[in-house]
C-alpha cells in the first residue's frame, strides 16, 4: 500500500469517513471533520504506521498560520518551518491568498513522505 492509501485509511478510521469522501483536495476539518482530539489520534496512527519519530500536531495543522498575510517574505518563512511544503501547495496559496491547502490530504501525504525520507 503506498502512502496516500495508508493515509487515507488511516483517516477513514478516525475520522469514521467513507473512502470515497477522501480526495488529496479534502480539507482535513472542513471537509472530514477533523478536531482537536482527532488530530491526536492521526498523529499517533502515523507515527505506528510509518514507523517514525514524534508527530506534533502543529506539524500537520499549524494552527495561527491563516492570519499572517501572503507576502513572499511571509511564504519564505512557511517554507522554511515546514519544508515538506512543496511548490505546487506555496502556488496554489499565492493563486487563491488563503492557507487553507495547508490543511489537506496532499500536504499530510507530503508531510508524511517528506518525514520518511529525512527520518
């Protein structure tokens, strides 16, 4: 199974949401419903099921990120505290001016795939 499967089960689990409602587009809490107890419990299911280190929470859902304004010196500064961003999500928050890919499956699947290879 490759990531985005496993991910993706794993939010199904938690989440108690249908595989067909997960997209890499879905938003973790607008669209799946994703709270605070819940991201606890993803971070923990990732971290068993990928066999890394400690997962914050703060890393897959950064919390606060949406008031700061879409400057280049402000992407700068996401980029630099989470690397595993790549350039399609930066693209798409400088296209739409909001955060909100921040907060997807594409950026847990990159997140996830980042951590596993500079674990």
């Amino acid at each position: 199974m490759n990531n985005e499967n496993v991910i993706k089960t794993i939010l199904e689990d938690v989440l108690g949401v249908e595989e067909d409602e997960i997209t890499m587009d879905s938003h973790l809490v607008l669209d799946l419903g994703a709270d605070s107890i819940d991201f606890i419990d993803i971070c923990y299911k990732l971290e068993k099921n990928f066999n890394i280190s400690k997962i914050v929470i703060s890393d897959i859902y950064p919390e606060g990120i949406g008031q700061i304004d879409y400057s280049e010196e402000n992407l700068h500064k996401i980029i630099q505290k989470y690397p595993y961003i790549n350039d399609n999500i930066i693209n798409i928050i400088r296209k739409k001016e909001n955060y909100e890919s921040f907060y997807t499956v594409r950026a847990l699947v990159d997140y996830i795939t980042w951590r596993m290879k500079n674990e």
